[in-house]
C-alpha cells in the first residue's frame, strides 16, 4: 500500500453512510452527549464546565431541530518556520477526516446531524505574531478550497464551515481598539505588572512571533506578547462568540471548559501549527502531525501523491519508518 492508497482509503471509509439510529426520544440528548464525549475523540477527560456546555448545546440543537454544534477557536495561519507556510498542508487535511468521523458518530443517532466549525483568529494572530495579512488570506483561501474539496466525503449530515474573525469587521482598525482597550484593562486591574510566564508560554512564545525589528530587544517583549494574548479573548467582538452556548466547543490540546480531542488519533500537535506526515510500519500507516522540533529529528522520505487536491503542499508527503 502506498501513501495515497491509505489516504484514499480513509477517505472512502468516512463517506460510506450509515443508517439512522433509532434512539427514544427522551434519551436522544443523552445518546449525543455519549457521542460527544466518546474516549475515541477526547484525549483527556473532561471538566464539569466542559460537561455543562456541551449539555446546552445539544439541548439547543436537539430543541430547535438544528445539527448539534462544535466549534474550534485557532490561530488562523500556517506557522511561518514551515516551508509549506503560509497554506494547509496534510495536517489541516488529517484534522478534517479526524473531525468528520467524529461528527459521523453524532449523525448516527440525530436526524439533523452536526455541523463543525473552524473559526480562524486571523486578525489575532496578524497582531499578535508579526503576520502579515496576505498570509492569513493565503491561510484562509487554502482552507476553504480544501473544505469544499473534502466534503464530497462527507457523510450524510455532516457538514463543516469555516468563519474568519477579520470577516467580523467592517473595518479592521476597530480590532486594534478594542485589543488596545482590553489590554489597558488587564493592566489596570494588575496593578500596571505584566503577566507572569512559565517556562512552556515562554517557549510558545519564542516559537510563534516573527520578530519586528528591534523587538527582540526589549527584555520584556514576551510579557507584553502574553498580555495581548490574553486580552485576545477579552476583546468585544470576540467574547460574544465565546459565551455562545450553542456550540460545542473544542481544542486539541487541553484547556479549561473545552473537550481536548487532540488533532488526529496519534496527534495532540496544533495542525496550524504543524505539518503533516505518515509513519509506515509494513502495509500500515499512522498519520501524524508534527511540530517544528519533531519534524527536526524526523527521519523520512518524500513520496508521491496525486488526490486532486489544490496548493503547493499535495503533490507529495513525508513517510516515516518508524518515530
């Protein structure tokens, strides 16, 4: 079997439909809460707020006969230290076929299926990282092609969507208000002091912004990135999307009131924030993402691979023997 053999593979299984569950009505919201919360997704248990949440937005969906909705918050950009930056690559496409067999398991037992939503913080992320906005665009084109390609493979009532927070605006300068105001806020109500910050924000940190020019050089560059990131989800247009109690919400990595589901069944790496690769073992292969210092000590190979599939980064794929 090679590369795309198993790609194609996984893509086939996923669109192959399933029949309609019958669940009682009364136990329905509990069924979907199963599926939501099954152990083949979640990667770490999950919290009472996280619980809560997804209750009332299964209540909703299931009260208003609309598809049961997941949402996940993301940095909107291809990490700038990859040579496949700043579009998709393998990484978006295994997180897709990853979250479209866990919204199969939802339709499975509710007639109006589940929808998922990737929302991208591409304003954010410009701010906050030194993007430039052509490449959040490029991001942003690249994703969407991809989702339209994907969904020829989706099951019958799955769908996913894709908003951008730049989309929000009428006027992108209104974002650096607000971030500016929230900021001051945070600031005042620290008594003036910067954020403390451990060892694993500080290396977060030194990975993600592009360096303006003399930047580096103020010693306490990262404290002030780390206040704009928490501002971030204090901003105004922003904290409605995040109070929204319809939707499920949903993170790769663990985080307070989110169900941390990893990116792939092997991967807790941010797919944004990483590339894709397979490893092979005999016939088989395992889909990976990695990160910038995975991808370092990885011993690999190209191999070919032709799935229709538009931008510079599908053409071919790392095959690992053996991580």
């Amino acid at each position: 079997m090679t590369a795309q053999d198993y790609i194609q593979s996984k893509l086939d299984e996923l669109s192959t439909s399933e029949p309609l569950q019958e669940v009682a009505p009364n136990n329905l919201e509990e069924v979907i809460l199963s599926k939501v919360l099954s152990k083949k997704f979640r990667k770490n248990k999950a919290d009472d707020t996280a619980i809560e949440l997804c209750k009332k937005a299964i209540h909703f969906a299931v009260a208003n006969n609309k598809p049961v909705k997941v949402g996940l918050l993301f940095g909107g950009n291809k990490l700038w230290r990859f040579d496949e930056a700043p579009e998709v690559d393998w990484a978006e496409l295994f997180n897709l076929i990853y979250f479209a067999r866990w919204m199969k398991t939802i339709a499975s037992v509710y007639e109006h299926g589940a929808e998922f939503e990737y929302y991208s913080q591409d304003v954010s992320v410009e701010r906050l990282n030194n993007i430039p906005r052509s490449e959040t665009d490029q991001y942003s084109k690249t994703f969407r092609e991809l989702i339209d390609w994907f969904s020829k493979y989706l099951p019958e009532r799955v769908m996913f969507t894709y908003k951008r927070q730049a989309e929000e605006y009428e006027d992108i300068s209104q974002y650096d208000t607000e971030i500016e105001e929230a900021k001051a806020k945070m600031l005042s109500e620290n008594g003036g002091k910067l954020p403390e910050m451990s060892d694993v924000q500080r290396v977060a940190t030194e990975l993600n912004v592009r360096l303006r020019d003399g930047q580096g050089d103020d010693p306490e560059w990262r404290e002030k990135v780390e206040l704009e990131h928490q501002a971030i989800f204090a901003t105004k247009t922003l904290t409605p999307y995040l109070m929204d109690e319809t939707i499920i919400p949903t993170c790769p990595t663990p985080f307070e009131g989110l169900i941390a589901t990893g990116s792939t069944k092997y991967s807790i790496a941010k797919f944004w924030a990483g590339v894709g690769v397979l490893e092979q073992a005999g016939e088989a292969y395992k889909d990976f993402i990695v990160t910038p210092k995975q991808l370092e000590e990885l011993r690999f190979n190209w191999q070919g691979v032709d799935l229709g599939i538009k931008g510079k980064n599908f053409s071919k794929i790392r095959v690992a023997n053996g991580r």
